[in-house]
C-alpha cells in the first residue's frame, strides 16, 4: 500500500498501550499494526500546516511567514508567561488568543527522561504528555487561564527541570520517581495567585508505550537532510517512531513533509 499526505503529529489514544495514528487527507493509518514491519518513507514535497503552500519549512510545521504573522504561532505558545489575553491585550489576533488561552490550563510534572514541569491545556491531558514519551505524570494546579499555568512554570523551573533529554527518552534509560512527593516539595513556590488551584488529591498517570525494542545508538532520521529512508519499525514512543536499525523519527518535528508512505 501507498499512502501519500502531508505529516502532522501522531494522534493518539490513551490505551494500553498508546495506540498512534497518522491521519492523511485521505487516510488514516494505524501505526500499532505496522511493527514488525518495513516501512519506505519519501518525501516529495512540502506544506506549510497553516498557508499549505509548498514552501521550505521554517518551524512548527509552518513556513517562515506563517510562522512569524500566524496568531498559532505567537511567542506565548512555547513561553506560556507570555499570554496576555487575560488582560484583553493582543498579541497578533485577541479572538483566537482568547479562545486558546482563556480556558483551563494544567501545570504538571512528567518523567520522561527527568522529572520536568510543563504547562498544557486541560482539554490535551493525556496528550501532551504522551507526545513527549513520559511514562509517568502529575497534574499540579489547574488553572483558569494560560498566563497563570505560565507563571507558575516559571516560578517552578528553578526548583525543577523544565526539559527532557529524547535520546535517554528513547533508549528507555528511566526511574520511577515519586511524582507526589515532588508535587509537595515544589508547593511553597507556587506563585500566590496560583496557589488557590493547587491539586491536592490526585494519583500518578502511568503510560505504556507500544515498543518491542528500545535503540541503543540513535540516528535521528531528518526528512529535509535525507528524503528517503526504509526500516523496520520495532517501536513508538512519544512522537517518534523507533526503527531496528537505531534509526528514530521524529514524526512532529518533519510536520509540514508531503510524504510517499510505502507499507
Ligand atoms: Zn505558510
């Protein structure tokens, strides 16, 4: 079978384990049923996520021009603190700021490689945190808005990390930690404004992800450097794609790929 469509990040389904799908204009291909399987990826094109032009891709699955004037892709995006919506103030469109940032956010902590603090809308809980391969996470406040999630990220990324290292992500390299103890150890420098949305009872996530077996050297496979590649697939986990060869693809970061799909 060929498929051919532009990529955009794995959907999913919070299963055990993580059922990953990836959704084409014209198809839908359940990724789960592909391991132990070879797959030819090519790509033959480009597609800004946002204009759909052919255009080199600059970031987030968006050309340079989208990236810079698109209101999904303003600085508050990836620096929550920046969100200004809640003070009726615009960025570059206050309607879809509004809408994506006045509704209710989570601070959480995940174990990926690290325990990390991180900020996501309620509504991508567990998402978020499969996206980036955490076997294990925490929900810490939920707040009403994404300036609050933000400043709280700040405030705890002095006590915690706020990054995953992928590579020890991937060659499963893990410990369980007690996410509920560092949830109350981190308490006293929640922000004051956001202390009120403290989470007291809650329990850990666990996430089991679909992978036969862990890569012990990584080759990260980048579709603009090298646009053809065939493997086995023998794992998925967070967004990548792990193949037997130590090949792994990082489905989110090629976003925007016009890809020929061979299975
Ligand atoms: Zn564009």
């Amino acid at each position: 079978m060929v498929y051919t469509g532009v990529l955009t990040k794995m959907q999913t389904e919070f299963l055990e384990p993580i059922q990953y799908y990836l959704v084409f204009e014209n198809d839908f291909i359940h990724i789960n049923q592909l391991l132990n399987k070879s797959i030819d990826i090519k790509r033959v094109g480009y597609q800004c996520l946002s204009c759909g032009l052919d255009r080199p891709i600059f970031r987030q699955g968006f050309c340079k021009t989208c990236f810079f004037e698109k209101p999904l892709a303003g600085d508050w995006i990836m620096r929550p603190e920046l969100s200004t919506a809640h003070l009726g103030k615009e960025d570059r469109d206050l309607e879809y700021e509004k809408k994506v940032q006045l509704q209710p956010h989570i601070v959480y902590l995940a174990n990926s490689s690290n325990v990390k603090v991180g900020v996501t809308r309620k509504s991508q809980v567990p998402t978020r945190w499969i996206d980036q391969g955490a076997h294990e996470a925490l929900e810490i406040v939920e707040v009403p808005n994404r300036y609050l999630a933000g400043i709280t990220e700040v405030a705890l990324k002095d006590h915690v990390a706020d990054k995953t290292n992928w590579r020890t992500m991937l060659k499963n390299e893990i410990k369980d930690e007690d996410l509920l103890e560092w949830k109350q150890s981190l308490k006293k420098y929640i922000p004051e404004e956001a202390l009120p949305y403290f989470i007291e009872n809650n329990k850990e996530t666990h996430l089991h992800f679909p992978v036969e077996k862990y890569p012990e050297k990584l080759k990260s496979l980048n579709l603009t450097k090298t646009p053809h590649y065939s493997g086995k697939l023998v794992g998925i986990k967070g967004q990548y794609l792990i193949f037997e060869d130590n090949t792994v693809f990082n489905v989110r970061s090629n976003e925007g790929a016009v890809v020929e799909l061979q299975v």
